[in-house]
C-alpha cells in the first residue's frame, strides 16, 4: 500500500501561461513554474518547458490566464500581535471620532467584538486624533459622563499615546489629580498645570500596560494568525516583526507546530522600553537569551528591539532632536545612552541585529554613534537597523553613516 504524504514530490504544482517577474537581471519575465509541496520554486522558464516537465510527472497544472505574478513582498516593519488584537478584541471607532460621538461609537464596536472580553472589564478602543477634539485636546471627561466606573483606554493614531478616563488612570494607579511625569514619558496636563487630562504619553503608559490582563494564548495565536492572513491580502509572504514578547514566540512556536504559519516571521525581541511588549525588562532580558530555541522553519529569532524616542506627530512631538550643541536632547530620549550601548555591543557580539526607532535627529545621531562605537571592538558585526529615519541631520551622511556602512 502506497502512504500519501503532503511533502509527496508528486504533490508539486505546475502554473503556467502567466506573466511572471522573476527578480532576476538574467530573465526578468517568464511564462510557466513548478512550486514543491513545501513553497519552492523547482523550475521556472517558457510553457513548452515547465509543461514538459509536469506532463512527465503526472503534475496538476494550473492555467494562470495571464495574470500576472511576482514573489512575495517582505514587510520591513509590522506589529502583527498589536494589529490583530487591535482588530479582534478593540471597539473600532473611526479615526474622525469626535467627542460628540466618542462614546456611542465605543459602545457599538464593543458590542460588535467578539472578543471583547480577553481585557477583562476593560474597555479599549482604536483609533482617536487629537484634531477632532476642541483646541486639539483631547480629555478624559468626554469619556467619564458615560464610563464613571469602568476602565477605558483609547489608543492615538501613532500608538505612542493613550487616552484614559478617570477610572481607567485610578486603576492604572495614576493619580489624575497631580501624578509626577515617569522618565521617559509624561501625562498631559489641563490648563492649571496639575490635574491630569487623561492623555498618557510614551513610557508613562507602562503603569498603564503593565495593569492590563495578559490576553489567553489561544487568542494570540488567533490573533497573530488573522494579522498573517491580512499580509497575505496584500502579498506580503515576510515580514519583521518590531515588538515580539514571550507570548508571541510561544504563539508563533505553536502556529509552527500546527502547519498553520506561512508568513516567513523575523521577531524583533524588545529590549527597552518595555510598554510596547507589555512584559517587564528582565523577563524580556531573559527571552532574548533563549531566543534561538524559538528558531523554527518560518521563524528567525536573531533580532532585537529598542526604542530611543517618540513620534513626529502634533500635537506634542516626542521625537528627541538635537540641541543648540549638535547632542540629542535627553528629556526626549526613551533610554539611557549608556544602557543603550551595553546592551548593543551584548548583541551585537552574538551576531544579533538591532532595530532601533529613531523619529528624530538627536536618536538617529545616537543610534549611529552608539553603533560606531560598538563596531570599533568588532569590526565584522551583524548589520544594524534603524527604523522610521524620519529625520538624519546631513551631516551625518558624510560621517558616521558612512564610517559603519564600510565596516559592514
């Protein structure tokens, strides 16, 4: 008796009569293509050619129509576990929410989520801008007529922000009468300069993160697999993902596990800050050196994430520039340089990469320099990364820029 086996050679597939780009400078285009059981391309070339081949392998043939195909697109930057919740168990309520509709529209997500209930009495929602509120303010009063009791959390735009109502700061243990700003981050303030409207930036949302239940891996996993099909709506076939945790590389680990993960995954395991992995620093220390047994056919594990500041977005910009002096100035930064260094040249000595958020002048400066500086003592270090760039000064082309793209 013969066994049938999904890796079976005969289980290949031939696709044909296509406009197929193939990436490659020596034939560009192509008509016809086998794929193995397992994903790869065997053969690729004319019709006549491939349907030979599959003719005399009894292969299922597939006729393409014309349609045009290209190997799949790599996403540089996703945050697959934070969309998919964002998407399955947060109340939707439009980018255009203003305070006159706030609470019916949060209201009406929540009812329609299925899921709603992986926060515990939480109620979190997505996505307000500060623009639609009056004088750009947004305030947790628009939010305590109809939620005096019940925690909730509104997630801005960029995601570097929140806003909460009263019961949401009291349980968050934020005092919304006066709290003192946390390093790294702040909380917005009324006109008095003292009681707080609600608005919890950068790493002072960690209080915040840190109080919320810890989602069932169940959901995770359904959460990360939704997030993966969403990519492959778009043609998305790779990814690096910017924010892993513990939860996520065991969901991944077991998605493997289950032949249900086909999205190559590069997981960028957090370092600092911690708000974005909801986990604290040392179990996140701890992850990164296990990392490699999460390593898997669809999962890298070799990357590591840090912060260094905010986002270039009003109505408070919390990217770090730089002074009057050319140095980065500090209150805006979201780790200390030193910390920051230490733990770059620890990873970087293990041949990880290192992605670094840099929004502003004064962290790409200290990205780079802190890079340079680690490559001086290893010179044949993995090539680092820093993401979003969305401001270099120029005079760091001609310098440090160009000093750590030789040494690579």
């Amino acid at each position: 008796m013969r066994v049938y086996s999904s890796i079976d050679s005969s289980n290949a597939l031939a696709f044909h009569n296509g406009r197929v780009y193939t990436i490659n400078s020596d034939q560009p285009w192509a008509e016809a293509f086998i794929v193995s059981p397992t994903g790869i391309i065997e053969h690729i070339g004319r019709n006549a050619d491939i349907l030979e081949i599959a003719s005399a392998r009894g292969l299922i043939q597939y006729d393409l129509r014309q349609r045009f195909v290209m190997p799949g697109i790599h996403d540089a930057h996703t945050h697959l576990l934070v969309a998919g919740l964002q998407a399955l168990n947060e109340a939707r309520i439009g980018f255009d929410s203003t305070p006159d509709n706030l609470t019916s529209r949060l209201a009406k997500g929540s009812c329609a989520c299925a899921y709603a209930n992986v926060t515990g009495d939480w109620l979190i929602g997505n996505f307000y801008q500060a623009s639609h509120f009056p004088n750009g303010v947004p305030d947790r009063k628009y939010l305590d007529g109809q939620y005096p009791d019940q925690p909730v959390l509104i997630r801005e735009v960029s995601c570097h922000r929140i806003l909460l109502n009263t019961a949401g700061l009291i349980r968050a243990g934020i005092d919304p009468n006066g709290a003192p700003d946390p390093d790294g981050g702040y909380y917005v303030r009324r006109q008095d300069g003292i009681t707080l409207t609600g608005e919890v930036v950068e790493n002072a949302m960690t209080a915040v993160f840190d109080c919320l239940p810890i989602p069932p891996l169940a959901h995770v996993k359904r959460a990360i697999h939704h997030a993966v099909s969403i990519c492959h709506k778009f043609g998305i076939t790779s990814c690096q993902e910017a924010s892993a945790n513990t939860l996520y590389l065991h969901a991944v680990q077991e998605l493997e596990l289950e032949n249900r993960l086909d999205l190559d995954i590069h997981t960028h395991i957090v370092s600092a800050p911690v708000y974005f992995a909801m986990e604290p620093q040392d179990s996140l220390a701890g992850l990164i050196d296990v990392a490699e047994g999460f390593r898997s056919r669809h999962v890298h594990t070799q990357f590591v994430k840090f912060w260094l500041d905010g986002a270039p977005l009003p109505p408070e910009f919390t990217q770090a520039d730089l002074d009057a002096n050319g140095q980065p100035i500090p209150t805006h930064l979201a780790v200390d340089k030193d910390f920051l260094y230490k733990a770059v040249k620890k990873y970087d000595g293990r041949g990880m990469t290192c992605k670094l958020h840099v929004a502003g002048e004064g962290s790409a400066r200290l990205a780079l320099d802190v890079i340079a500086k680690v490559r001086e003592g290893n010179p044949a270090g993995p090539r680092h990364e820093l993401a979003h760039c969305n401001a270099v000064h120029k005079g760091m082309f001609i310098t440090e820029f160009c000093m750590i793209s030789r040494t690579n």
